[in-house]
C-alpha cells in the first residue's frame, strides 16, 4: 500500500467511526431519556391539590393529594392476624400477653405491665389503646405520647419553636396534662404523613427528638454499624458537625429510621427526658451496658423497677425492632423496614408504597417474593421453623426463670444477708433483661434468628446460675424438678 491509499483508507477509518460514534451517543441519550422520563413518572405520580404544611396533623387533608397511600394507611384499622403477630382487629382490645405466658406476668411483678400489658395492633389504634391501658391507673408521663400521636406542634409549642426544648420539658407533665393539651390543640391524630415526610418535598425525614439525639450519639461513638454505612462514612469524613440523620442518611436508611422513630427500647418516666439508649452500640449488652452506666438525677443506678418477690433492680426491655433488626442479615443485606412493611404495589404505570403496614406474612408476594424466588408456602414455612424455634426456646427461658424465681425466694426465707444476696440479684437483673429483650420484640425472632437465639441462651445461662448460686447459699441442692416447659401452642 503506498502512502496516499494508506491515508485515504485511515480518513474512511476516521469517518467510519465518528458515524459510530454518533449513532451510538443518539441511542444512548434515546435511552437516558426514557429512563429519566420513567423516573419522572415515579416520582411524581400527583397533582398537589391543597398545600399542607408542618401544623396539618391531620392525614386526610394530605388524603387529598395522595389518595392511593392515605386510602392503604386507613386501612391499617382492618382486623388481621397471623400466628405470633398481626392481631391488628376492630372488635375489642387485644389478647393479654401475661395471660398467655405467666411466667413473663412473675418477672414483671411490682410493675405496672404486671396489670395490662396486650398484643399490639394496627397503627389506627396507637392512641385509643394507650388512653385505655390499665397501665394509665399508675402516674405515667406526657413523653408516652412521643410514640402515639402526632405529637411535633405540641414540642414546638411547648419550646416556644424549638421541638428540641419542647421534648426536654415533655416529661415533666403527667400523662393527663399534655393529652388534654393534645386534645384542645386538635393534634390528636395516630402517627401521620407529616410524622415521616417533608411536607414541601415529601421526602422521608424523621422527626422524633429523641430518635434525632440518639443516632447522633451512636454515630459519635465508635460501635460498629454496619447496618448503617451512612454513620461509618460520618465517622471518616465529618466527626466535629453531630451526625444528622436528614442529612447524612441515605433513602435507603431512612426507609428504616422512620420506623425507628418508635420501634425502639426506651426510658419514660418524669424523672428524665424521653431516653434511648444507644450511645455504647445496638446489641442487647450495648444496651444493658448504657443502663447500667446510668445514674438517676438523685445518683442511684438506673433501674425501672423493683421486683415484688426478690427486691431486684430490674431492666424492662420495649419493643427492640430496629436493635434487633440491625443484628440481622436482611440488615446486613440492605433490606429496610419499609421493604418488608411497606412494600410496593402497581398503580397504572407507576409503583406506590403500601401503606397498610401490617404483618409481611399477610403479604408474601410482595414483601418477599420481590427477592426471593420462592413458591409463597416454601417462604411461609421458612419464617415459621425459625418462629418456632424461637418461641420454644423462649418458654424454656420461662421455665428458668421461674426456678431462679422460686430459688431466691426460698434463699430469702431461710434469712441471707444483703450482701450474699446482692450477686444473686444481679444475675436475674441480668437473666430477666435478655429474656424481656426477646418476648418484648415483636417479630417472634425473625427480624435477626441467630441472634436471638445467642440472647435467649445467655438469659437462660443467667437464670441457671442465679438459681444456682441460690440454693448453693441456701444450702439445699439444686431443685431440677421443674426443667422442661410444657407444651403449649
Ligand atoms: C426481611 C423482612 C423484614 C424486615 C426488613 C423487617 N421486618 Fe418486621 N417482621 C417481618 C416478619 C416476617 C415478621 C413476623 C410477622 C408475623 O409473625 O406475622 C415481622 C414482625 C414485625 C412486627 C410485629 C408485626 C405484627 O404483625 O405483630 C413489627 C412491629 C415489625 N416487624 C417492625 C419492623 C421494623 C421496625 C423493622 C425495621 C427496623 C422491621 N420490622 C424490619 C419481616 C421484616
Ligand atoms: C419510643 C416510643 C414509645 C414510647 C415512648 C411509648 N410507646 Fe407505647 N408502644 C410503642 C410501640 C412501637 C408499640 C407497639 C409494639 C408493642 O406493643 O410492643 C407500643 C405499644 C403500646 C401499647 C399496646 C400494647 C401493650 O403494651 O399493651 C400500649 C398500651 C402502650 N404502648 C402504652 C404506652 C405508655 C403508657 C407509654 C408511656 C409509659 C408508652 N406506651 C410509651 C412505642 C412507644
Ligand atoms: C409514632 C410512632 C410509630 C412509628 C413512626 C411507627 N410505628 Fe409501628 N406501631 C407504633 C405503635 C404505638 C404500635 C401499636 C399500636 C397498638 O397496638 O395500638 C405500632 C404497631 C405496628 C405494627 C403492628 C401492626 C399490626 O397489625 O399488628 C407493625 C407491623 C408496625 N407498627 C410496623 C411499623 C413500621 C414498619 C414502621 C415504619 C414504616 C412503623 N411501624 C412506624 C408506633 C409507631
Ligand atoms: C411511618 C412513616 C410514614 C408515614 C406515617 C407515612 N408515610 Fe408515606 N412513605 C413512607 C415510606 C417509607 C415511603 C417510601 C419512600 C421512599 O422509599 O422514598 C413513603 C412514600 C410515600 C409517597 C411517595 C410515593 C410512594 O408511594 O412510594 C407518598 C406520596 C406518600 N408516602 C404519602 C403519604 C401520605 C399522604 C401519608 C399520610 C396519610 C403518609 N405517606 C404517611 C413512610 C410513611
Ligand atoms: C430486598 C430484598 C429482600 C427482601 C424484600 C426479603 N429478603 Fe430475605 N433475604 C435477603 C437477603 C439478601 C438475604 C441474605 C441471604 C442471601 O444472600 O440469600 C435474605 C435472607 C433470608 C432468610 C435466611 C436468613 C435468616 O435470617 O434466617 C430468610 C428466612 C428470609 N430471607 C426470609 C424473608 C422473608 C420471609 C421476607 C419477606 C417478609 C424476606 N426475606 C424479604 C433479601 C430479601
């Protein structure tokens, strides 16, 4: 080839590729257009017919606007049930869980869950059935109402602005005073859109003061959450400004945190403002650790309260979703809350979240079957094995209990010293604790198994040495008369 063909043949080369070139960049941007024509649609599947703003507590002015998800968050009053969960119903208050098992009506002697502690219900009936708890007949504060009620314009009102300042103030006022103040202000609605989205933008947010503190101190600590990378990224970039979740989290994080607004273990009492205690990490003993390193404002170690048959200090565990969930694979695996709960349904030709948020078993196909390419009874079946372990395994817990129970007030009659009794006491503070931790969680094991069966046997390890240690003292051998629960369900 001479010279002259040679440059020819290059500058059809160089033509024949900017026509390649071109073609491709005309197919590429077709695509990204649809793509982001899609995207539009998905995002913006309404007309904003009235505006609302942070003071419209009340969700069915938002209903106009966003009929499809106010009509699935209605229905969150339906009846439903499953084995060990979703006893969501219209017709009367739900089962009491210390009828069900006495064993967990012992532990919680001397306090008032020892009176009404039930099943809970759909999040229609979050505010009624605090207002008629038994519990109610012992003072409780007005910060129980933080995870019932739309409460923000309350805070802000009581913190002249500040929700912050107004949260501080919250518990001083019995449970009475700020519900008539609820009550006057027309504020008293169930958890609310305005609870979980900018009204503005209707992007997730959180909102609850106790839930913004808590994450921060958790992010400032140096726990390890890999449930949670937007907190690990905080840490290496950041530090000096506090972690805020409507800022640092990512949507992905947030499907779970507006959940975790509520669904968490807590302190309500006048004594301190509404607490959760993560500042040490989310595990059971991060936990237990915060409680234990916790002072009353009169010095006293924390406890909440004191058990009727024995004098221990006692640790009373609430609903530990998010901690639990947290320890989990699905966590882990970046599966929120929402993606369970809340799952997708089609609308035409755009996708909106479910916002029925009820028991996922009422829901395989979408809450499950999205990731898992499983027939629906194999899912079923699945949850129920690890249900049930845990279920048997927490009676066994019962059962322990119960002997640790029997042993310290057998030890008490026979007349012991406060201090040979001090370390008996502190094992069913802590055997109690671990098994509280579980019963109180609500997913009968599911939202972390192995997890919750590490916790379950830690509090049945406890017990067993409590009652050990305690007929030791006594003097009288171990009694293992009574070792196996019987079988029930
Ligand atoms: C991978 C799916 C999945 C994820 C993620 C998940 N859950 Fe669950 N959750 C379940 C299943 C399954 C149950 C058991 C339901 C039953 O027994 O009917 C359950 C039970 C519950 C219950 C009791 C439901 C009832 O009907 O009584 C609550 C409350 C709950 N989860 C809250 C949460 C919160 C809060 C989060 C996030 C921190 C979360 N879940 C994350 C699957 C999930
Ligand atoms: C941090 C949030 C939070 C606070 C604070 C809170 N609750 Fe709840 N409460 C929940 C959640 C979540 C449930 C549903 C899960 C469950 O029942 O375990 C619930 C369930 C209940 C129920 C129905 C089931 C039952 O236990 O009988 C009653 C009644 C109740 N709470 C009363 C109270 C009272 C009284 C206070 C104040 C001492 C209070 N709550 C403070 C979050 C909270
Ligand atoms: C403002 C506090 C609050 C928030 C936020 C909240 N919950 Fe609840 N949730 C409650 C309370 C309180 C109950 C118990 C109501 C009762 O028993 O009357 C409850 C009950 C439930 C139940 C039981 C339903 C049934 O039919 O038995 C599920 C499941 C649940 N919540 C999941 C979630 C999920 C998932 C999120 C986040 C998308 C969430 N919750 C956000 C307070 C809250
Ligand atoms: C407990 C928290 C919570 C409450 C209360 C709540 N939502 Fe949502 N909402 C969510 C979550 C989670 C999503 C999914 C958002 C995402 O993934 O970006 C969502 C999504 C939406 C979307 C976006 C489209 C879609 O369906 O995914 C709209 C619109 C919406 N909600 C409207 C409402 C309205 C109206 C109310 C009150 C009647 C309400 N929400 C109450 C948690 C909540
Ligand atoms: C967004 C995706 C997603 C959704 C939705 C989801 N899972 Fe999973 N699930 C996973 C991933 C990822 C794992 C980790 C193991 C793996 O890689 O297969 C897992 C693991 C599991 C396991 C075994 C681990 C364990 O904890 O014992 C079970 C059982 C399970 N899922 C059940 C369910 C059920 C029931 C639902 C619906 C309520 C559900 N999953 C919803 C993604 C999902």
């Amino acid at each position: 080839m001479n010279e002259k063909n040679k440059s020819q043949s290059n500058k059809f080369r160089f033509i024949g590729l900017i026509a390649i070139v071109a073609l491709v960049t005309v197919l590429v941007t077709a695509l990204l257009m649809n793509i982001a024509e899609r995207k539009y649609e998905g995002q913006k599947p309404y007309v904003r017919l009235v505006e609302v703003g942070e003071n419209d507590t009340d969700p069915a002015k938002w209903g106009v606007n966003w009929p499809k998800q106010y009509d699935s968050y209605k229905r969150t009053a339906i009846t439903t049930r499953t084995q060990f969960g979703g006893h969501g119903g219209s017709e009367a208050l739900p089962e009491e869980k210390i009828d069900r098992d006495p064993w967990l009506k012992r532990m919680f002697q001397g306090y008032a869950f020892s009176i009404d502690y039930r099943d809970r219900r759909g999040h229609a009936y979050m505010l009624d059935d605090q207002e008629q708890t038994k519990r109610l007949t012992k003072p409780q504060t007005g910060a129980c109402l933080n995870c019932h009620v739309s409460i923000m314009p309350i805070y802000r009102d009581l913190g002249n602005g500040d929700a912050m300042l107004g949260y501080e103030k919250a518990h001083k006022f019995s449970y009475q005073e700020l519900s008539a103040k609820l009550h006057e202000s027309g504020h008293a609605h169930t958890v609310t859109c305005s609870d979980c989205h900018d009204p503005a933008t209707m992007q997730l947010r959180v909102t609850r003061p106790p839930f913004i503190k808590s994450i921060a101190e958790l992010a400032a600590s140096d726990a390890p959450v890999p449930a949670i990378p937007s907190i690990e990224r905080w840490r290496q970039n950041n530090m000096n400004i506090p972690y805020n979740p409507n800022k640092d989290s990512t949507r992905n994080e947030m499907r779970s945190f507006v959940c975790a607004q509520c669904h968490v273990e807590y302190y309500c009492s006048s004594k301190m403002p509404l607490t959760l205690p993560w500042s040490k990490g989310l595990k059971a003993e991060d936990l237990e650790k915060f409680w234990n390193d916790t002072r009353f404002p009169d010095g006293k170690r924390f406890f909440d309260y004191v058990q009727k048959e024995t004098g221990a200090e006692i640790l009373k565990a609430q609903h530990p979703e998010f901690e639990l969930w947290s320890q989990g694979v699905h966590a882990r695996s970046g599966v929120s809350c929402a993606d369970c709960h809340m799952p997708y349904m089609r609308d035409g030709a755009t996708k909106i979240s479910d916002h029925w948020v009820r028991s996922p078993l009422l829901n395989v196909d979408r809450a499950c079957q999205t990731c898992h390419h499983l027939p629906e009874k194999e899912i079923l079946e699945r949850v129920q094995v690890i249900q049930k372990r845990n279920y048997e395994l927490m009676q066994r817990g019962g059962v322990a209990i119960e002997a640790m129970l029997d042993a310290i007030v057998a030890l008490k009659k026979a007349g012991v010293s406060e201090t040979d009794l001090a370390p008996v006491l502190e094992l069913q503070r802590k055997a109690q604790w671990r098994l509280d931790y579980i019963a109180a969680e609500n997913s009968m094991g599911f939202h972390a198994p192995q997890e919750a069966a590490r916790i379950l046997a830690e509090g049945i390890d406890y017990a067993r040495q409590g009652q050990a240690m305690a007929a030791t003292l006594t003097k009288k051998p171990v009694d293992i008369s009574n070792q196996t629960p019987s079988p029930k369900q």
